[in-house]
C-alpha cells in the first residue's frame, strides 16, 4: 500500500504547476464569492467585521478598510473565512462569557445579539452566494459561446445494450425523456449518465410518428480524455455527427441567466442523486474526491483552455454550496440548524450542547477529509 500512495504524490508532484496553479485560480475564486456572501449580509444587517480571509493559518498579506475590516491572504488556501465581532474562532462559534461581558454598544455591533433571522441569513448568504456565482458563469458562457446543440438522433444500436432491449432503431429521434423535452443528444446523454439503473420513458420520433419506449441505463465504467475512469448510465447508442447537425444558438442575457439556473438545478440533482445513490448501495463512495482530485482534475481541464477551466469553477462553486448546507455543526448547514432550534426554543442551545455539536462537526469533516484523500491517493496511484 505504501507505494500506492508514494506513486500518487509522485504523480501529483509531476505536474505541481500544471496541477496547482489551475487548482487554486478555481478554488479561490469559490470561496472568494462564499465569503464575500456572509460579509456583504452580514455588514447589511450592522454587524461588526473584524477578518475577511481567503485561506488560513498564518496571513501572506493582507491591508484594513475604512471600516476596520483585515482582508488577508493565509498561507494555506484550502478554504476561508469571516469572522464577526462576537465570534471565539473562525467556525463563528460564540463564548458566553465573552458575549455576556459586551456593553450596550459593542452588542449592537455582534453577530450572535442579532436576532435568529438576521443570523441565518448571514449564514445562508454563503452557499446561496456559491449558487449564484454558478448561475451567473453558466449565463456568460453561454452568452459569449451559445448554447451549442446536437441533434438527438441515434445513429448506432449496440448488439446486447438496453437500449437495443428496449427498442430503438437506427434513424431514431428523441424528443423527450420523461415528459421532459430534448434539444441536443448531449441533453440526452447526461440525462441518461446520471440514471443508471432507473427505467425512462422516452419520446422517439420513428419517420412520421412519435413512439414511447422504456429503457434502463446499464451502469459501466467509461474513461475520458484524460484516462479518468468514472460509472455512468449507458445505453448503448451512438450519434455520428453529420454536416448541419451541430448549431450554436446566441442567446440574449435574460435567456442566458434562465440556462445558467437551469444548469446549476442539474449539477445540483444529480450530486443529490449521487449521494442518495451510496446510501442505498446504487453508489460507490470511492467517487468522492477532495483536494488533490480537485487539483488533478482543474490542471487536466486548464489544457482545454479557460472557458473550460472557468465551467469547472461554476461546477465546483455548487458543490461547496451544496456540502455547506449538510446539517452539520462547523458547517453553515450546522449553523442553520442551531437556529432552527432557537427558534422553535425560543432561546439559544446551551454552551455545553453547542460546543459538543461543535466537536461532533468538526470529528465528521476530518473523517470526511480523510476519506476523501485516501480516495484521491488511490485514484492517483492508479491512474
């Protein structure tokens, strides 16, 4: 096993600027915006800012508004955070002691004297923060590039595929998948990669009539460009794109933004289904990755160049937003859930029951990030 993970460093190691650098232009950009959500509510709702940092440990550099906020770069950039007047550390987490101590002034001032709404929405503007940052980098690219489209048309049936069990023949057109209209046999195969094992219906145009048919992807694993394995739903048909198959549609910015929320809702459906998926055993968790597969993959995908690089930071943008909001203490899902409690209480959780919540948070994000890394390691070493 030791030299697995010595191979995976090695590999990694090979390609540290390539790697590194695509790797943090996304991540900082992502936890800029994250960050940038709880400060501006946060500063709305009059609450004092004493740090706004991207990364942690010791600061690289930094300067002082006019409002006495430190901006900083840290040294370690896997992540950031804001720290209001009020908080005993950087997870927001409060000291009674601390708190109680306040005069009337400085509580106007404090993040955990604000009442439970304001709290929560500070808290909440972070991953909404991440959803909108998504939104907005799918609606320019596809304003500056268009919405590329493909005819959905089958073109091949493997011999043994579902989809040769569930009846599709050459020269088939696929209007829809479960009432669900299809534009672009690229529409198509994401619908279908992300629904192994589930039976669609699909609307087929066959000559001068429309069909429905009932498939179920087959699970398998494929490679892409770079050699990355993944498992996908796969039917078994192909597309041979022909002259006049392909158009690019230049949409307007209220078009755009409408196709940028749209493709947010599908990265967030299917990283839901995925991780409904490995608790009902259709999923394996070894997909999971952290920082190191990030890197790996933002220095694959920076060779196709920066439009690519900039959709990958949309996509991971989502994700940060998404595991943000897991009701877990540390997290600002854990957060929201204290609140939550506070207000159906009537008062706060007491400093015992929040702190070990705390501890409980912190134990389930290290074993998370443990997992994570031991996946990306064998990922690495095998690839």
């Amino acid at each position: 096993m030791a030299e697995f993970f010595l191979h995976g460093f090695n590999t990694l190691s090979h390609g540290l600027i390539g790697y590194i650098v695509p790797f943090l232009f996304v991540l900082t950009i992502v936890v800029f915006f994250h960050e940038l959500g709880h400060f501006l509510v946060g500063r709305w709702a009059g609450v004092k800012i004493l740090t706004f940092s991207v990364g942690f440990g010791p600061e690289l550099a930094g300067f002082n508004d006019r409002h006495g906020t430190r901006w900083k770069l840290s040294a370690i950039p896997l992540g950031g955070y804001v720290k209001f007047f009020g908080d005993d550390s950087e997870a927001s987490t409060p000291s009674n002691a601390i708190l109680a101590s306040m005069t009337a002034e400085e509580r106007a001032g404090s993040f955990h004297h604000k009442k439970v709404l304001p709290r929560a929405a500070i808290v909440a503007a972070g991953p909404i923060a991440n959803f909108i940052l998504a939104i907005f980098i799918f609606a320019g690219l596809f304003m500056i590039f268009g919405k590329p489209s493909t005819t959905p048309r089958v073109d091949t049936v493997q011999a043994g595929s579902a989809a040769e069990a569930a009846g599709f023949k050459a020269g088939d057109i696929v209007t829809a998948i479960n009432g669900s209209g299809i534009d672009s046999f690229s529409d198509m195969q994401r619908i279908v990669g992300t629904s192994a094992g589930e039976t669609l219906t699909f609307a087929v145009k066959r000559g001068d009539s429309v069909i429905d048919l009932r498939g179920t992807p087959q699970l398998k694993e494929i490679k892409d460009r770079f050699g990355n394995e993944h498992r996908i739903g796969v039917l078994g048909i192909a597309h041979a794109t022909s002259p006049g198959d392909v158009t690019t549609e230049r949409v307007n910015p209220a078009t755009a933004v409408w196709l940028g929320v749209k493709e947010t809702w599908f990265v967030v459906d299917s990283t839901m289904a995925y991780i409904g998926g490995i608790f009902t055993g259709r999923e394996d968790a070894d997909q999971i990755g952290g920082p190191l597969r990030i890197a790996q993959i933002s220095g694959q995908v920076a060779t196709i160049g920066p439009a690519a690089l900039i959709h990958l930071a949309a996509v991971l943008s989502i994700s940060i937003g998404l595991l943000n909001l897991f009701p877990v203490p540390l997290l600002d899902g854990g957060h929201l859930l204290f609140y939550a409690v506070e207000a159906v209480r009537g008062r706060p959780m007491s400093e015992r029951a929040q702190e070990m919540g705390f501890r409980i948070g912190l134990g389930l994000v290290l074993m998370l990030m443990v997992f994570a890394t031991y996946n990306d390691i064998l990922h690495l070493a095998g690839s």
